[in-house]
C-alpha cells in the first residue's frame, strides 16, 4: 500500500504536514468494501479507485499543487510528491498569477514524458474502469485514446487493446494540467476524479490462500457514497459552496509543503 511503506512516511514526514478529510457523503466519493487496518491487501493498479481516494497535494495557503486520485504504488507516489515540491517553488515564486498558472500547466505535461516505463506499466486502467468508460462515453471521455479500439471491450469477453486507452499516469496530468493554482475550495472534485466506475472493491478480506473471492463478499458491509444518498454541501459540479472556516471544520488545520 503507498501509505505503508517507509520511504513515503518518511518522506511525507520531513517535507510535508499532513491531514485527512473523510469523503463519505460527498457528492464525488465512490463505494467500496469495509476494510479493516491489519485486513489482507491486494495489488492493484495506479488511479485505480480514483472516486474512494483522492490525494491532494496543497500549499501552505491552500492552493492545490497536485492531487493523486485513487491508490499508486509507493515509487510512483514519491516521484509525484516531489515534482509537487517544483510546483510550490512556481508558486512561492515572483511573477503575474497568469505566468505562475502557464508555468504550471507546462510543467504537468512535460513531466508525462519524465515516467520510467515502470510507471507508465503501473498506470493502465482497470479493465472495468474501461469497460465502463466505453460503455457510457465512448465519444466523449478523456481517457480514450482510440474509439474504434476502446469498443471492442463492449465486445463479449473483450479486452481492451494496446493504444485503446490513457494510462492513468496520463489522465491525472492533463487533467491537473486545465486546473492551474486552484484554491482547494474551487477544485472541482467531481469532474476531476471521474473515470470508471464509481465501486471499486477487490474483495481483500474474502479470499482463500489462492486469491480467490469467497461467495460471501456478495454480503460484504460497504464503505462511502451510494448515489441516492449524495449530500447537497457541494454544488453538481463537485466544488464547495461554503468556503467559511471549512478546512477546520474538518479537523484539518494545515497541507502540504
């Protein structure tokens, strides 16, 4: 898990002051299985689960420098917490808000081409995530690269071919890249966290010595947002209506570098 391994926590330790914000009930968080703290873990994917966790990265005036959705491996997670670290250096920098936000958006697309291969390796997208990408928007999604290929995972038993998709490397920076030196409270988590589908659950605690899924996961307690239960403290495009002492209300008193 990223947040378990060492070099991160130390590392998040000596450059960064961290906080958390519990997402249920936001109109962008997702569902999953209940967890607990010492359950079984399973490998997974970079971006996969982007609507149960998204990792924001902010100055110390709460402006968002970068924001992570979903899980990545604790490698590529470091190598973005640093490149946050350059951003914050633009934004500490002298210069017009409109160079320092130009500046920004280059930097989160120049560094697409600066992922090791692993990396880019880590970021393919989940094959459902896909399935529903091409199921609901084929047309209109951002995380398509090809339409005619990313249909043939509508196909029975289809799998996406090589080139049908963005790696989740990809979308995270393009995305970041149209939403320059935002103020957290204006960052419009919704749109910005959305690919795939909204459940995400590997059924950790439900399998046997050979990875496989017991049928009571069916059964299983779930954690987060069902979409008839979405609160109105954000407005439809994911953004805080109430920007009055929100950081505190929340227990968090401070972020980022």
């Amino acid at each position: 898990m990223s947040l378990s391994n060492e070099s991160v926590l130390s590392y998040l330790k000596n450059n960064y002051v961290c906080g958390t914000f519990d997402i249920t009930g936001q109109p962008y968080a997702g569902v999953s299985g209940r967890h607990e703290i010492n359950g079984n873990a399973v490998r997974t994917t970079n971006g996969a689960g982007p609507h149960n966790i998204q990792m924001f990265v902010l100055a110390s005036d709460g402006t968002v420098l970068h924001c992570l959705p979903g899980y990545w491996d604790s490698q590529d997670l470091l190598e973005e917490l640093s490149f946050a670290q350059q951003l914050n250096q633009v934004w500490l920098s002298s210069g017009s808000l409109e160079q320092k936000r130009q500046t920004f958006s280059r930097m989160q697309l120049a560094h697409i081409a600066k992922h090791p291969p692993a990396m880019v390796a880590r970021s393919q997208m989940q094959g459902f995530d896909q399935q529903f990408e091409a199921r609901t928007r084929l047309n209109t999604s951002d995380t398509i690269l090809n339409t005619a290929l990313a249909a043939q995972t509508l196909q029975m038993g289809g799998r996406a071919p090589a080139g049908a998709f963005k790696t989740t490397d990809v979308i995270m920076h393009e995305r970041m890249a149209q939403r320059p030196f935002m103020p957290y409270t204006q960052f419009d988590v919704m749109a910005y966290s959305d690919y795939g589908k909204t459940k995400y659950d590997k059924h950790e605690d439900y399998r046997n010595a050979r990875g496989q899924v017991d049928s009571s996961a069916r059964y299983a307690p779930e954690l987060g947002t069902k979409p008839d239960n979405r609160r109105s403290a954000y407005s439809p495009d994911g953004r805080i209506k109430s920007v009055s002492s929100y950081l505190n209300r929340h227990g968090v008193k401070s972020f980022g570098p």
